[in-house]
C-alpha cells in the first residue's frame, strides 16, 4: 500500500514536471510558469501557443505575481508592478475579454495612440504574430521599468581596480518599486567567453518614480588578462529572480597589464 501511494505520488510530480514548458512554438523560455498549449471551451487543446507563456517569456518580472489568467494581470500585479492606462514599449496591454482574458507585449506606439505587439493565443492564429491594436481597447498596461542611461568610470584600468557603473533607470508608476537588483559584468571582446560579474558588490535600491540615476561598485579580478572588454548593466526583481531589463556596451573597457617595477638597488649601466 505505501509503495502504490509513492507511485502516486511520483505520478503526479511528473505531471508538474512535464506541465512545466521551457519550450513554446519553437521559443525557449527555462522556468516560465505557464502551459504553452491552451483549451477552447469545451476543453479541446489547442496547438497555437498561450498568451500569458509568450508574455512571461518577453517579461519575465511578471510572473510572480501574475500566475492566472489573463483577465487577472492587473488585479495581481498589485503594488509590485507599475501600472498604468497608455502604452509604451515594453509593457504587457491587458484585455478583459471573455472567458479568461488575454495578455499581449507592446514593442511599439503609434502617433494615433494604437500600438503594435507581438502576442501568442488568440484567436486561430498559430504560435506568435504581429498585430495591432486601436488606442483605448486595452483594460491597462503593466509597466516596464527600464535602464535609459548608462555609463563605466574609468574606462580604462589594471587588474584590482574597482570601477563605478551608473544606470539611470526610469520607473513609470506613481509608486517606489523595492528591491531591485544593479547587476553589472563584463566580458572579453570579440570572444565566447562567459560574463564575469561580482556579486560581492551588488546592490539592490529601491526605484523611486520617474527617471534617475543609480551607481554601484564593480572590481575587476586581479587575474583578469588584459584587453578591450564589453560591459553590461542588469536591473533585476529580487521578488521573483526577473530581469527587468540589460543594457551592453561593446568594448567599452580597457584593461591593461601593469608591468613589475624594478628593484630599488638595480642599476642601468650603459657604454663600456
């Protein structure tokens, strides 16, 4: 009897397992939280992609705390995500369509106020589409929160220096939004060498309303070999693991080697 009751058990942690989708219409998303295939409403599935998979794929600070349907963003997103009535790149537009909603990215606005996004789920496309949508038919928008401005001081040093990376970061809400990551790394040029970041230095703020500027300390490794370096800037929610956003600059760094300097007692003699 107990070993049918751990056979259940199992049973039903694969199916968590195998209802977890890293993959969607040919998209790699690793822990997104939704189904990729969606029901019509007598149950039958349907093979064209989910809404709020594609969202949480293009947001993944989303989600928590949007985990249920579409309809739902807004209520769920509470105080953690800036909200508001007008779309601008980046956010997530939100419908109240019946049965359960659905959920769409904004990649740009136009000057009549419709706004172009890319969407998943809807109707009887298949997988992802472009579309357009009229200003005012969305019941609101989940804000991003995005890195305007960037910059490296200095941008040249040895091994062991420690730099000071700025962000200038906007937050579109009325509300401060806590805990938020400055990630930074840096990553040999015109290499496939992995990032380099230094976590010892991390900070995480709290991003007051509109547009200003964050700093945070990052010191390079004293066995780092010289040369030119990309640089990149990260904004992440501690909340739910999310990247906010990232900005790179190429070759923005240049690290040089310091040469030993010679005994005092050496002495350079020259001619015969």
């Amino acid at each position: 009897m107990k070993l049918l009751f751990l056979l259940i058990v199992f049973l039903f942690g694969m199916v968590d397992f195998v209802r977890a989708e890293d993959y969607c219409c040919g998209y790699y998303s690793p822990g997104n939280p939704f189904e990729c295939t969606t029901h019509d409403d007598v149950g039958r599935p349907q093979d064209h992609g989910n809404c709020t998979w594609w969202a949480a794929f293009k947001r993944s600070d989303v989600s928590p705390p949007c985990i249920g349907d579409a309809e739902k963003w807004l209520t769920q997103a509470g105080d953690d995500l800036p909200k508001g009535s007008l779309p601008i790149p980046g956010s997530i537009a939100v419908f109240g369509w019946e049965p359960s909603g659905h959920v769409a990215y904004v990649e740009s606005v136009n000057p009549d106020g419709s706004f172009n996004v890319t969407e998943m789920g809807h109707d009887t496309f298949n997988c992802m589409r472009e579309n357009t949508y009229l200003a005012g038919s969305a019941t609101g928008f989940i804000l991003p929160t995005q890195i305007t401005a960037y910059s490296v001081f200095p941008e040249t040093a040895p091994p062991g220096k420690v730099l000071t990376l700025t962000f200038t970061i906007k937050n579109f809400s009325l509300n401060p939004i806590p805990g938020i990551l400055l990630g930074a790394r840096i990553r040999l040029s015109n290499s496939q060498e992995d990032w380099k970041d230094d976590s010892d230095n991390d900070r995480i703020v709290t991003i007051d309303p509109g547009e200003l500027s964050y700093s945070r300390f990052f010191k390079i490794s004293e066995t780092i070999k010289p040369g030119l370096y990309d640089v990149g800037w990260v904004i992440v929610n501690t909340k739910n693991n999310g990247w906010l956003d990232k900005k790179e600059s190429l070759a923005a760094l240049t690290i040089f080697s310091i040469l030993p300097s010679p005994p005092e007692n050496l002495r350079i003699i020259s001619g015969q």
